[in-house]
C-alpha cells in the first residue's frame, strides 16, 4: 500500500537490497573485463612485429658519429616495435656510444624514431692518478673517449681531485689570458689534494700559485701578470720559474741571473 502510494506522488521506488548488490556486481564485473581486454589488447601492441621501428633519424650536429657508428653501438641494446621500444632505455643506449653527450629520442608516426644529439666537444686532457688520459668538454664534464681522434694536439691538461673538472677548467680559462699577454699559453693547471694551484707554461715555466680560494688565487696571478713586464724587462731573460706564494710579492728564477749576495739557482724576488 506504501510502494502504491508511493508511485502514486511519483516518488522513486528504491530497489531491494538484493537487487542493488547484484547491479553493483555486475557493473565490477563489467569494468574489470574492460580493464583486462585493454590490458591484454595493449601487451599485444607492445608484443606485436606488426608496427616496425624501420627508420631512425638523426639530428644534431654531428662530427664524431654516424648512422652506421651508432647502429653498431646503440640498436644491439635496443628491443621492441613502435610502441612497446623504451625511450628512457633508447636514450641510454645512445648516450653510451662514444662521443655522445646527450640524446633525446621521439617516437614519430608510423614507424621512425627520431633521435637528436649532442655530441662531446674536448676542450681539455683530464690525467687520472694511474696516469689514464681522459677528456674534458666545455661544460667541464670528464668524458670517456679515443684521445687519438682529437685533432686539436695541444689540448691543455687537467690534474685534480676527483670531481674537480669544473673547476679546474673555469680557473684554466681565467689564466689563459693573463699568460696570453705575455705570449705564454697555459699547456697544464695542477690542483693537489692539500688544494695548492700549479700552472705549466710553454718552455716548461712552472709558476706555483699555491692554495686559497679561488679569486685569492687568480688575485695573485692577476698580480704576477700585471708586473711581470717590469722583472723581466729589467733582466732581458726568460723566465724559468715563478713562485707566487709570497704574502706581498712572488719570487722569479730568469736564466742566467746571478746576483753578489745568493747563489744564481736564488729566485729574484718581485714586491709590486
């Protein structure tokens, strides 16, 4: 009598309990089939030989590879079709290629990847402690590669600690242009562990910097290249060594300088 008069105002009738249960049941099961058929649907895609990766094109500027140096280098790590082919994977594979500094890989319809590169540039040598050479790119980053394909024989050298490449280099390229003007060129930068600065110029001129931050060290060598005109000027003779540790000065060693209260092998010493 209730339900009629129910229907009657025009009420909605609530279902039996029973009833609901067995709708919301049906629906899971419904939705869990879906879910299952994508999921089955979506392994087959990955699975399938239908979809080919049959082209790989290549961007960047490249100087160091090509499509064949990378295909033997990269494909062997690679597996899968269009769809199921891992990019993070692909982009490791030819990051692991030598020279290669950075890729990023895009899948492009129907059938290519797309793989943009950018290769290493050695800018410097990097001596390890066991005497292996490795090489160092602009962004300072110590990079494995064959020595024997730079070109550039005059490569300047780094020596340090671990994870001081960086480093080492920003302070290598604030040096070359104060030896630069004296027409010196900077063939090797030395920082030890006890963090003392050592540079080598051309002729084997070793010029100690010693430790320090880094603007307390390029502060002496600012200093030592603003004067070193008026110590060797005033001598006519080249420079042999350069000890830049002094608190107000540094000490020069000039060839054939002898002096009537030292040894000649006694520095010249220079107070700006």
């Amino acid at each position: 009598m209730r339900a009629a008069m129910s229907a009657a105002l025009g009420q909605p009738l609530s279902l039996p309990a029973d009833v609901r249960t067995m709708h919301a049941a049906a629906l899971a099961c419904a939705v869990l089939a879906v879910m299952v058929l994508a999921a089955a649907g979506l392994a087959w895609l990955l699975r399938t030989s239908w979809f080919p990766v049959r082209t790989i094109e290549l961007e960047g500027d490249l100087q160091r590879n090509s499509l064949s140096t990378l295909r033997a280098n990269a494909m062997p790590k690679m597996a899968g079709n269009f769809f199921g082919t891992d990019l993070a994977r692909a982009q490791a594979a030819f990051e692991s290629a030598p020279w290669v500094r950075k890729a990023v890989v895009r899948r492009v319809w129907p059938d290519r990847l797309a793989v943009r590169l950018e290769e290493h540039r050695a800018v410097a040598l990097w001596t390890r402690e066991a005497g292996e050479d490795l090489l160092v790119n602009g962004f300072g980053e110590v990079f494995e590669a064959n020595v024997g394909d730079v070109e550039d024989d005059d490569l300047p050298r780094l020596a340090g600690p671990d994870g001081t490449a960086p480093r080492m280099l920003a302070m290598l390229q604030r040096l070359k242009p104060l030896m630069a003007a004296h027409g010196r060129e900077v063939l090797r930068v030395t920082l030890t562990g006890q963090g003392s600065w050592r540079a080598v110029l051309d002729g084997e001129v070793v010029v100690e910097i010693g430790r320090g931050t880094d603007e307390e060290v390029l502060a002496r060598a600012e200093r030592f290249s603003r004067t070193l005109t008026q110590v060797t000027g005033r001598f006519r003779t080249p420079l042999l060594h350069a000890d830049l540790r002094y608190p107000g000065g540094y000490a020069v060693r000039l060839r054939d300088v002898t002096t009537t209260t030292a040894p000649a092998a006694a520095p010249a010493r220079s107070t700006p």
